[in-house]
C-alpha cells in the first residue's frame, strides 16, 4: 500500500480560506482517482471531493460552489482549495485513493 501524506490544515476564521495537499511518500509517479473525505467530532466520516483520472469531478452538496479538488500531475499531488469556511467545515481530512487513508490534517473553523 502506498503512504498518503496530507498538509495543509490549520486554524482559520470563517469565511477564511485553507488549501490541503496529498501526496504519496516516496517517489511513486501514478494516475489514479483520489478523493478527500473528512470526519468532524461524533460523526460519521464522509465524502468531500473526489477527481477522477479523466479530470471529472464529484463533491459533497454542502462544499459545493466553496471547494474545489485539483490535481498536478507533474508533481503527484492532489489539491482541495476550501474557501468561505464554517465552522461545520471542523473535521480532520483525509486523503483517499481507494486503497489507503492518510493520516489526517485537522482543519479548525472559529466563529
């Protein structure tokens, strides 16, 4: 299995804006659908965004219109660029490429 690796997460106001970045450790070059998900306190973990390796795009309605899911290629990363933050965007976020999870990035909303 491959080691996803997640950046990006901090503490931010609302309204603010966060961009997370996922990359697998080493120096493995591969194209393959990858998705972001996210777990909040008590709850269920669940679907953010997922990119398909023909560039389409899927996202939970409750991102929709605010969060947006890239991918570089050229550097083997996967992008989730989250603005006009809420509070109940609180969660740890993950990194998926439908056979390994990443550890994590915990993103904090405050009012």
């Amino acid at each position: 299995q491959v080691r996803l690796v997640e950046s990006g997460g901090g503490l931010v106001q609302a309204g603010g804006s966060l961009r997370l970045s996922c990359a697998p450790s080493g120096s493995i070059f591969r194209i393959t659908t990858m998705g972001w998900y996210r777990q909040a306190p008590g709850k269920d973990r669940e679907m953010v965004a997922i990119i398909f390796t023909n560039g389409r795009t899927n996202y939970a309605d409750s991102v929709k219109g605010r969060f947006t899911i890239s991918r570089d290629n050229a550097k083997n990363t996967v992008y989730l660029q989250m603005n006009s933050l809420t509070p109940d965007d609180t969660a740890i976020y993950y990194c998926h490429d439908f056979t390994s999870w990443g550890q994590g990035t915990q993103v904090t909303v405050s009012s």
